[in-house]
C-alpha cells in the first residue's frame, strides 16, 4: 500500500502516519451531518463492506486519572460488548464514556474520533476480527475522513491489545 501523505489539511492521525512512515491510504467522502451512523454511512460512501469500517468508542473505566477512560475499536455493524471490554482492560466493568470526555480526551469531535493520534492517548482494545482482513478503515480525525491501513499497524501504533470486543 503506498503511503498517501495529508499535506493539506492533515489531522493528528494522519501526522503520526506521516511521521512514523506507516503506509496508508486516506479515503475522503461527503459527510452527510444527518446520517444516523457515522460509521455505516463511510462503509457505504466507500463501497466497503462495513465490517471492514472499525468504529471508535470511549468507555470509563471507573479508575483514576490516565486509566479512566479506554478506546475500544470495533466493526460498525457490530457493537461494543461492555462486559469483553472490561474483561479485555481486566477491569470490572465499564459503561460508555460521556461524548464531551470522549472530545477532551482524544483532542477529536464525535463521529470523528480517530484511534491515532489523539491528544491523550489511552489503553486500546482492537476487535480480533481486524486481523482477518488485509486492511481495515479507521475516522481520519474528522467526519467524512477514513484512514485504511494494516490491522498489525493499526495495533502497533494504538498498543492496543486484540480481543473479541464486539457483539451483533
């Protein structure tokens, strides 16, 4: 895949690509503000089937400081499983983070949220099913922006932890 750079108007996730010569490919579409699933509305832009369109969700933790808020990233047709989660963060349980804690942690508006290059970075658990497919779509740091790149450097560059996160 080779690397396509976000010279103009680039977002953190694509600077961290940039800077850590991870190659990618950036995807943009219209972004429709009334669309019901952000996520389902890329697959479809992108003719993609939207299991391969990974979606990223903020759980809280209920521990302190830098542990209170996980990125869990999985397929948008599926949904987070919280008790995976939890059992994936070895925690007891976890319930969705508040959007505007979601927004202040990561430095990115929902809908936009991208797993790389947030402003706080937090513990991330990818879905197993990522590594079934040769790439996979991740929000670009906007809405109407979509990064396809490996799994294994989606995982490498997140240091997240592969688990069966998602349920139907």
């Amino acid at each position: 895949m080779a690397k396509k750079s976000a010279a103009k108007g680039g977002t953190p996730a694509t600077a961290l690509l940039d800077r850590t010569g991870t190659p990618y490919r950036l995807h943009a579409y219209g972004h429709d503000p009334a669309a019901a699933s952000f996520g389902l509305e890329a697959a479809a832009a992108l003719g993609v089937e939207p299991a391969s369109v990974f979606k990223t969700l903020l759980v809280a933790t209920g521990l302190p400081g830098a542990e209170a808020l996980a990125v869990g990233v999985v397929p948008v047709d599926r949904s987070l499983d919280l008790k995976a989660m939890a059992a994936a963060l070895g925690v007891k349980k976890v319930e969705m983070a508040d959007p505007a804690a979601a927004e202040r942690r990561t430095g990115y508006v929902v809908g936009g949220i991208s797993p790389l290059g947030q402003r706080n970075p937090s513990r991330t658990v990818l879905d197993a099913s990522a590594f079934a497919l040769d790439t996979v779509y991740v929000s670009g740091g906007r809405r109407g922006l979509d990064i396809e790149l490996a799994p294994a450097d989606l995982s490498a560059l997140t240091q997240a932890v592969s688990a069966p996160i998602a349920s139907t």
